[in-house]
C-alpha cells in the first residue's frame, strides 16, 4: 500500500475536506430553501444529539487506532497492526450498535423530558439512530488507514459519504414534505446513514484491494515478535483513545460557552434582550464560522502528522520527530498568518460580501487573530497524539476553557468591549492552549518553533495587508461595487504574499517537494527565486 509523507497526507485530506464543505454548503442552501427556518429548525435540534452519540461511540479510537498501527508497522510487526483493527472493529461494532439503539428507543425520552423542545424533531432523531452505527464502522477503518499512512482512502471515502448524504437527504426531502416538515426533515437527517454505509463500502474496497500487498507484509514479518494479548491491546487502546474522546467532546463544549454567556453578560453591558441576541448572532453565527475556514489546512495536517511522529517516536528517532515537527509548524504559519491578517484588514466588506451586513465587520476582524493561534493549537495537538501524550492536549484545552470563561464572563459586560470581548476571549482561548501545546513540547523534546521564519512570514503577511487594504479603497472608489472589489483585492493580497515569502524563502524547497504532482515543481521555482 502506497505510503504518503504527512505533507502529502495532509493535501489529499485538505483537498477533500474543501470539496466535503463545498458539497455541504451548496446543499445547505437548497435545504434551507426547501424546508424554509422551521424545517432546518427541526433539523438542527437532532444534529447535535448524533454528534454528541458519535463522539462517545468512536470514544477516541481513530486517532489511537492510528497511533498504534503505525508503531506496529514502524517495527515490521504487520501481523499486530491487522490484530489491532480486528479486536478494534469488534468494539466499536458493539458500543455503535449500543448507542445506535440507545438513540432509536431514547428519542422518545428526549422528546417527553423536553430536552428536544419541539416534538416533531421525534422522527429526525430516529432517522439518525442508523448512521451512528455505520459512521462508527467508518470511522474506524479510517484510523487504521491513516496508522499506514495512506490518506487517501479516508479522502475518497469522506467525498463519497458526503456526495451520497447530501443526494439521498434532499431526494428524501423532496419526497416526504408533501406528508408534513416533519417527515421532510427526517427525510433529511436520514441521509448521513446511507452515506457512512458508502464510506465503509468504499474503504473495504480499498482494503480488499490491497490485501496482495499485506501478504506481502506477512511473509516479511519479523517472527521473533511477541504479538500482544487482547487486553494489554484493548487496554493501550483506551488509554490514548479516552483524552482524544474527551477532547472531541470539550471543543464544542468551549464553543457553547458563549451561549450561555454572551447573551446574558450583554445585557449587562446595557443591550436589551434583542440586542443581544443578534449581536450574538454576529459572533457565533457568522464571524466563528469565517475563522474556522482556513484551518481546513492545517487540521488536516494534525491528523497526517498522528501516525508519522508515532512511526518515528516508537523508533526513538528524534531528529525525525523534529523536523516533521518544525515543517508542519511553519507550514501552518505560512497558511494562518495571512489569513488572519487579510480577513482582519477588510474583515467589514467581507462582512458585507457573504452575509449582506456590515455590523459582523468588527466581530470578524477581532476574531481573525485567532485564526493563527488555531492552526498552531491543531498542529501541536497532532504532535502531541503522535508522541502517545493524548491527555496533555484535553488538559490544555480544560486551561484555556477556563481563561476563556474568565475573559469572556468580565469584558464582554464591559460596555467598551460588548460582543468584541467575547471575541477576545475566543482569541485568548486559543492562544493559550497552542501556548501550552508548545509549551509541553519543549518539556517533552527540548522542541521551539523557528521563530525565524515566523518572522519573516509575520513581514510577507503584514505587507500583504498593507497592499489589500489599499488596493480595496482604490477599487472600490472606481468601481463602486463592495463584492467585486473585495474578491479583486484578495487577488492583490495573493499575488504580494506569494512574492514576499519566495523571496525571503519564508518557503524551503523540503517543504513543498513531497507535495502530490505539483511538489518537486514548485522547489526547483523556489530555488531560482529566493534569496
């Protein structure tokens, strides 16, 4: 089976992850328009409910699956890794199923304590109860796809469970309105099981086509390796899978902070109740999802990077520790920091651009700064999982909750602050947990950024800024049109900052040569132009 770099890794899953959201968002807009508020309503209240029974049935097992088959291979125990999947899939098979019926037969519960508020969302909770089952299958095959090093399974996979979701949920959609929005809406949140039963059709395809290349890793077996009993397998498994598990659960946990804290301290500040509300509206609903766009990147990089430091850090090989390391981070750097820069410099037209409001501007611009801090705190925890530290990321994440509930609870009463010191918060948040990310790094592996090369990004970008904040003057006072100037002067922007990091070399030829195709074209371009 073809092994990817964690550069290459990270491409194929960001490439797939900007066409999953294209998919998503496209077919959001058509939802919305067919079942109008009140269907997306009924929706949006079981959504959560399967996430929620999702995040505890893997229970953090991908990511430990990774881990743990990319050790096994690293030292040719190909056997042990096969072993590892089989008792894996055995479980997640058992707590899928379990939670999969808890969701079916407890709808009714949620319904009757009025947890889920509405009763017509009965039908779109039970709707969902297959696909935790089969998203779980899923999810578990593309951990031990990922502990090979091989993306590509898990980003095909991830298109085809997306396009399939999205065709049966409107199909069903279109088909059951007729009998009420209700039926409608079940029809919709229907959709996620038949696309993760596509997903693990597609990844057992890619698993029965490779199964030449695993006898070929049988007969190189190393036979003088002791496999692993069931439990010492199954309890490791736990071990790195329960922080993960309790990580994926905090994140939207910090998220909601907001909503019970925004709001409320708001009014403080001397908003009335409608007031609040919408510039929470502004907060949660429109600047969080901008920033977390650009982070496609280097989320994907977190989950390459997994099973790559785990195959160099059961091998004791440090210095590759590092270098992945240190790559991954100035790569994220190169891709953060402009984004947060250029969305902060014309954060209101873009504002007005996407959600026909310039009142998100501010929101935006402040919440941009935690665009870099994200990336780093991502990167980082991708490190810190790979090296089998999987609590010390939750911990941090418990950290900056905390500061971010301080900081949030006292400026966003302040009435100076308002909205923008929930804002700060979510910047504060972030920057505190990639703090402490990095922090433990260097505990860890005696391991720093290279502040050298921040810095010479930190120049690219901030001239950068500079050309797209006045390129968007100059054309929107000749063309007068807000959206076509914020698309030509993000054009500007790209052109500078591609120019400023080749020529201070903020880009090494290393770091992009292994990239699919394109990779040892774009070195030898980096080397005739840099200084």
């Amino acid at each position: 089976m073809k092994k990817n770099s964690f550069i290459q890794g990270a491409v194929i899953l960001a490439v797939s992850g900007i066409i999953v959201k294209l998919i998503g968002a496209v077919s959001r807009i058509y939802l919305s328009r067919l079942l109008g508020g009140e269907g997306i309503g009924l929706y949006q209240m079981a959504y959560p409910i399967y996430l929620l029974c999702l995040s505890i049935s893997t229970a953090g097992l991908p990511v430990a699956i990774s881990i743990m088959v990319s050790e096994r291979n690293a030292i040719h125990d190909f056997l042990g890794g096969q072993r590892i999947l089989k008792i894996a899939l055995s479980v997640l098979t058992l707590t899928g199923l379990l939670f999969s019926v808890g969701l079916y037969f407890g709808s009714s519960v949620l319904i009757d304590h009025h947890i889920v508020r509405d009763p017509r969302a009965y039908w779109s909770l039970i709707a969902l109860a297959p696909a935790v089952f089969c998203a779980t299958i899923s999810a578990t095959m593309r951990g031990y796809f990922q502990g090979l090093q091989n993306m590509t399974p898990t980003a095909v996979s991830e298109v085809i469970e997306q396009f399939v979701r999205v065709v049966t949920m409107i199909g069903l959609a279109i088909i059951l309105l007729p009998k009420g929005l209700e039926f409608g809406a079940a029809g919709a949140t229907f959709g996620a099981a038949p696309g993760a039963a596509a997903a693990i059709l597609t990844l057992g395809w890619f698993y029965w086509h490779d199964r030449k290349h695993r006898k070929m890793w049988y007969m190189s077996q190393d036979k003088s390796i002791v496999p692993d009993s069931t439990w010492n397998i199954m309890k490791r498994l736990f071990i790195l899978a329960i922080p993960v598990s309790c990580a994926n659960i905090m994140i939207p946990i910090v998220s909601n902070i907001d909503l019970f804290i925004v709001p409320k301290r708001l009014e403080v500040a001397g908003f009335n109740v409608e007031q609040a509300t919408t510039l929470f509206g502004y907060l949660t609903g429109m600047a969080t999802a901008l920033i977390n766009m650009p982070t496609i990147v280097t989320s994907s990089m977190s989950s390459s990077l997994v099973p790559g430091i785990s195959e160099a850090s059961i091998k004791k090989d440090f210095d590759t520790i590092r270098r992945r390391a240190r790559t991954a981070l100035r790569l994220a750097s190169v891709f953060t920091l402009p984004a947060a820069i250029g969305l902060g410099v014309i954060a209101t037209p873009i504002s007005t651009m996407l959600y026909a409001t310039a009142n998100a501007g501010p929101c935006i611009a402040v919440m941009s700064i935690g665009i870099f801090f994200l990336g780093i705190q991502q990167v980082t925890t991708g490190i810190l999982q790979g090296l089998g530290k999987t609590a010390v990321p939750f911990i941090n994440l418990i950290v900056s909750g905390c500061v971010k509930v301080a900081f949030s609870w006292n400026l966003t009463a302040m009435p100076q602050f308002g909205v923008l010191g929930a804002a700060f918060a979510t910047d504060t948040d972030f920057a505190v947990a990639a703090a402490l990310n990095l922090l433990f790094l260097y505990r860890y592996m005696r391991f720093n950024m290279d502040y050298g090369h921040l810095l010479k990004v930190a120049i690219a970008s901030a001239v950068m800024g500079v050309a797209v904040y006045f390129s968007f003057g100059a054309i929107i006072g000749a063309i007068h049109s807000n959206t076509l100037s914020a698309l030509l002067a993000i054009c500007v922007g790209v052109v500078v900052y591609a120019l400023g990091i080749l020529l201070t070399k903020a880009i090494k030829p290393e770091d992009v040569r292994t990239m699919p195709k394109i990779g040892p074209k774009l070195a030898a371009i980096i080397e005739k132009i840099s200084f």
